[in-house]
C-alpha cells in the first residue's frame, strides 16, 4: 500500500506531465498560461511530499518555504504574462 | 487501520485534482477553463492542508485560488467574444509530444521512487530544528524563509518588483468597474475591513504559527481588489509618489538590513540572534506592504491614472 | 474518537467530489460558480476536521482565509466592467 | 461523552452537506440549485463547526471557529443573492431560467 508522499508525489510528477502536454498543444495563450501554472503545481507537490513524514509528524520546513517563495513567483509571472498579452492585443487593434 | 483510512481521502483528492488539471487543461471554453481552474487551485490548498503544510495552503488560498482566479476573470474580461477559439496542435503531433511525455513522466517516477525509498532522516531539517532558537521567530518555515536563506526572499521580492515594473510599463489599467448594487456594496463593505484584520492578524502570528508576510501581504491585495470590484467612487489609491515609495520599501529595508549586517559582522544577513525578532518583524512589515502594493497593481493590468502625470510631464 | 473523524473526513471527501462532478457536467458558467461557493464552504468543513484529526490548529486560520476569499471570487464572477454596463 | 455529542453534531452537519449537494445535482434550475446550496453550506458547517467547537480548549479558538461559521453564513446568503441576481440580469424579461439539464 503506498504511502501519502508517494501518492501526491507521484500526482505531481504528472500533473507537471499533463501541464508540459497543454502547453504545446494548446495554441490559445491564456490556456498556455494555465498549463504552465498546472506544471508549477506539480513541481511545488513533488517537493512537498518529499517533506511529508506522517499525519502526525513534523515536516521539513525547507522545501515549504521555497514552495512559498514559488507561489509568489508564478502569481507574479502569471500577471506580467496577462499584461503583456493585453498589450498584444491593444497594438493588433491599432 | 489509521493511516489506511485517511488513504481514501487522498485517493479521493488525487483524482479530483487530476480531473479538474485535465478539465482546466483543456475544457471547451475558456471561461469554464478558468473556473476548473480556480477550483483547482482550491484543492490544491485542501492538499497542502493534508501535507500538514498551513503555510503553503493560506498562501495557495489567497494566492493561488483567490487573487490569481480573481486575475484570470479580468483577463477573460477583457477578450472579445469572438477571440475564445480552441486551436490546438494536430492530432499527430499531439499523440507524439504526449508519448514523449509519458517517457519523461515514466522517468521521474522512477527517479522520485528511488529517492523515496533513500530518505530516512533528513540533516537539513535537523539543522533547521537545531538553531531555531537562534532565529528569534519559533516558526520554522518563517525561520528559513527571513533568517536562514534571507537572500532568497530578498531576491523573490526582487522578482515580485520587477514584474511589478513590467506591467506598469505595458500601458494603462482596465477601466473602472461600475458601482456596485447595494447588496455587493454592502458585503464588499465589511469583507474589506476582515480581510486587513485578517492580513494583520496573519502577520503577527507568522512568528511563532503558520503565516507571514506573503500571507498577510496577499490578504490586503485581495481587499484592495475587493474594493476596486466595488467601483466605490471615494476609494482611491496613494498618490504616484507614495506608490512608488509603498512598492520598493520591502527591498529597500531588507537590503538596509543587510547593508548594515555586512557592516556589522562581515556577513550579508547574518542576522545577530539577539535581535533577530526585532529585525524579521521590522522586515515583514515593509515586506508586507510592498507584496499588498504590488499584487494590487499587478491586478489592474498596467499603471494607474495618477501616473500619467508625471509620463505627460517628464520634465516636472 | 480518531476513527470516527477519519470516517468523517472520508465522507465528507466524497461529498466534495460529488459536487465537483455535478460541477463537470453543469452547463451553465453561473452553476459551476455556484457549486464552486458549495465547494468553498465544503472545503471550510474539510479543514475544520482536519484541524482536529492532524491536531493542527493552524488550519483554522486556513479555514477563515478560504471562507473570505471564496466570497471574493463570487464578487468578481458577478462584478461587470463599466464599459460592459453601459453598452 | 463530550465525544459523542461532537461526533453526533460532526455528523448531522456531514447529512446536511450531502443533502445539499444532492440538491444541486438534482434541481432543474439554477435558482432552485442556489436554494440547495444556501440551506446546505450553512446547517451543514454550523453543526459541523459546532462539533470541532466541542473539542477545543482554547476561547480564542472557539471565537475564531464562530467567525468562521458567522462569516460563511453572511457571505453565501449575500453571495447568494449576487449569484441570483447575476441569472436574472443575463434573462432580459427576468423570467428564472428554464434550462432544465
């Protein structure tokens, strides 16, 4: 029987799969931009189960505050990304 | 019997967050993308939970689902009706980057297995719990996040600023919301004061319990879109000066914090343990305001009107 | 005591995935706003019990911020912009 | 004893919750769904709430979970409303919706 940090990490793996998929064969770029963030999410799981010993165990706050940090980082990127792509469609207006 | 139990409840998330990737992924509107997609988000934050990591969910709630779902509508907003076309690769192609894909999944897998199976105790946490005492904060992930690797958050704030100056410099912010009906205008009107108590609140646990200034900072960013939502005529933001002040202050202390550490002992952030309370307290409160500052204006999509004044006039 | 909350946490588990499916298969964007609102204030309920069974009582802070924010996507699914209004 | 009561509470507030969602998968329209959701969210989490409130020893706790339950009450009657209003806005003649899948 597998244990949770194996099960959420192996979730993350292919969540970061599924993620690297869209955003190739998506050509519309705000569904690019979601499977990015899908990909992220995978990437902060994996790294999350690996700190994860038991329900009732301390974990290793490392990994949780480079997951903080990289929360922050996408949210940022993600808006950047939007207002670049509004910029875009502004100048295809003119 | 008891961790066999809660095995359920994961497999039960584990599918919902694969169903909803997949249905954010590649649902046939956009708009019901964006929504599986902040559902998404939600589950994440109740997987964080269950990882028994408070920090990340509060962070992945108010970031992740709130602020970046909120983001997204507007983004959708913005689009013309006719614009909400689902292109996608061929199928050929789609069928060979998916097998390359699966091999890449099929890979890490393995490699994350191995490593699973390798890891009894890890140093760094024991490193971690070991000096906590000299961190003058008693919560770990705060402890790492503004002591032990200070330079990294310094840097995220960096990033956070430097974004932050890309969307100012794309052009305008989208056009005022209308006034809100009263029944919105009302609960707009007490959820904004919660949530600055709240941020306040998160700010000041950090300390010693999950929270912090990301937290905090995201929670007064969700009131200023809350209020921005509103259309309330008298809400209005600092003057260009002030924002500008508002938005490098978590930088500009944090980097005079380490200035003068370097200074002091001849390490950048090296903070002094006797005063490493003071020193993260003082940090996270200027940190806070530019993270609230910055995901605002990140929010409305370009720079606010109040900044044009000085573009007009370069000169004055 | 901890069974019995294992069992309920399960069960509410499912409830939760029950409404996401009904989610899935809604037509409407407003109906699977609406469900998200279920699943918000399913979610409090989740992290309530698991503030219990992990005796973390940190969760609670998790449970208020997701209360308040899923209001403030529900505002901005609802909120249209002035230009929308007007035309 | 204090158990029994909590698990009692925990798990009438957990029938309230599935009753709900059985409500939304079930109702023909879009304002019947909301009434479901309302009733659900908000005798559901009470009673739940009420449960884990049984189990804690701290008050500054218990206030925090009764701003929970206070909280989610007020939102989801007014987010509610909003969501009403939203249907009814996009039904020019202001008719309820009879998409009934």
């Amino acid at each position: 029987m597998p244990d949770a940090a194996t099960l959420y990490g192996l979730l993350g793996i292919v969540l970061a799969g599924l993620g690297a998929h869209a955003a190739i064969v998506q050509r519309d770029s705000i569904r690019r931009l979601l499977a990015i963030n899908v990909m992220g999410v995978g990437v902060f799981l994996v790294l999350i189960a690996t700190a994860y010993f038991g329900p009732n165990q301390d974990p290793d706050p490392i990994p949780h505050a480079l997951v903080l940090t990289g929360i922050v980082v996408a949210v940022a990127a993600t808006a950047l990304a939007l207002a670049l792509l509004r910029a875009f469609e502004r100048s295809d207006d003119e | 019997m008891k961790a066999g139990a809660l095995l359920y409840l994961d497999l039960i998330m584990v599918i919902l967050m694969l169903v909803l990737a997949i249905g954010a992924l590649h649902a046939r509107s956009l708009r019901h993308a964006v929504i599986l997609f902040i559902v998404f988000g939600l589950v994440v934050a109740l997987a964080w939970a269950r990882l028994r990591a408070p920090d990340i969910a509060l962070a992945e709630a108010a970031i992740g689902s709130g602020l970046a779902g909120a983001l997204l509508l507007a983004a959708l907003r913005d689009r013309r009706p006719g614009d909400d076309a689902t292109r996608r690769a061929p199928v050929w192609q789609s069928v060979a980057v998916g097998g390359l894909v699966t091999a890449l999944v099929v890979l890490l897998a393995w490699a994350f297995l191995e490593v699973q199976g390798g890891r009894a105790n890890e140093p760094l946490a024991n490193i971690v719990q070991a000096t906590l005492h000299e961190s003058g904060v008693s919560n770990p992930v705060t402890a790492v996040l503004l002591n032990f690797r200070a330079y990294d958050t310094l840097l995220e704030l960096t990033v956070l600023l430097a974004a932050l100056l890309g969307v100012m410099s794309l052009g305008p912010q989208r056009s005022p919301m209308r006034a809100a009906e009263p029944m919105a205008a009302g609960l707009i009107g007490w959820l904004i004061p919660l949530l600055i108590l709240a941020g306040g609140y998160l700010l000041w646990v950090g300390a010693h319990a999950p929270g912090g200034a990301f937290q905090a900072g995201a929670l007064l960013a969700a009131a200023a879109v809350l209020a921005h939502l509103g259309g309330r005529r008298e809400f209005q933001l600092p003057g260009h000066t002030r924002l500008r002040l508002l938005a490098v202050a978590g930088c500009a202390v944090f980097t005079l914090v380490g200035v003068s550490t370097l200074l002091g002992s001849g390490v950048l952030l090296q903070l002094p343990s006797d005063w490493a309370g003071g020193l993260i307290l003082l940090i996270e409160l200027f940190a806070t305001a530019s993270i609230a500052t910055a995901l605002f204006l990140v929010y409305l999509g370009g720079h606010p009107p109040s900044w044009n004044s000085r573009e007009v006039h370069p000169d004055a | 005591m901890t069974e019995m909350l294992i069992l309920a946490v399960v069960v509410l588990g499912a409830t939760f995935a029950l409404a996401l499916l009904g989610m899935l298969r809604q037509g409407t964007p407003t109906d699977r706003i609406l469900i998200a609102q279920l699943l918000g204030s399913n979610g409090v309920g989740l992290l309530l019990l698991l503030a219990l069974l992990q005796e973390q009582l940190a969760l609670l802070d998790v449970a208020l911020v997701l209360a308040i924010l899923s209001v403030v996507v529900v505002i901005a699914f609802t909120r249209r912009g002035k230009e929308q209004a007007d035309a | 004893m204090l158990d029994v009561i909590s698990l009692l509470l925990i798990f009438s507030g957990l029938a309230f919750y599935l009753a709900g969602t059985i409500g939304v998968l079930r109702m023909p329209d879009t304002l019947c769904r909301l009434h479901a959701v309302t009733k659900a969210d908000n005798l559901g989490l009470g009673l739940l709430a009420s449960g884990v409130l049984l189990q804690l020893s701290d008050p500054l706790q218990m206030l925090k979970l009764l701003l929970i339950w206070v909280l989610v009450l007020a939102a989801s009657a007014t987010g509610g409303q909003l969501i009403a209003r939203h249907t009814l806005d996009q039904k020019p003649n202001g008719d309820p919706p009879e998409d009934a899948r």
